[in-house]
C-alpha cells in the first residue's frame, strides 16, 4: 500500500510553484518555436508523466 503524499505549504510556495512556472515556460516556447498545437504539448506532457507512474508488471499464467 502505498502512502499518501503532499508537499507542505513551504514547499507549494517554493519549488513547486518554481518547477510549474518554469513547466509551463518551456511548453509555451515549444509552442512559439514549433507551432505546434495544444494537443502536441499535451502528448509530450504525457510521456514525460508517463516516467513517473508506477511500474505495473503483469504475471504469466
């Protein structure tokens, strides 16, 4: 079971507020840089998540 997490008020008001400024920056200049449409940055954002999920391993019967 896995636990529950949240940043802490310090944190949302720091690094994260930081990291999500600075996400959304970058996918503004591919889009300036490219002309790539919303849907383009939504598919990228989702790899990049897909990283970060958990790895889920299948048993053979």
């Amino acid at each position: 079971m896995n636990k529950t997490y949240a940043f802490n008020e310090e944190q949302m008001n720091g690094i994260v507020e930081e990291i999500y400024a600075n996400i959304i920056k970058e996918c503004e200049k591919l889009q300036k840089e490219t002309n790539c449409p919303n849907e383009q940055v939504v598919a990228l954002l989702s790899v990049i998540a897909s990283n970060f999920a958990p790895k889920i391993e299948y048993k053979k019967k």
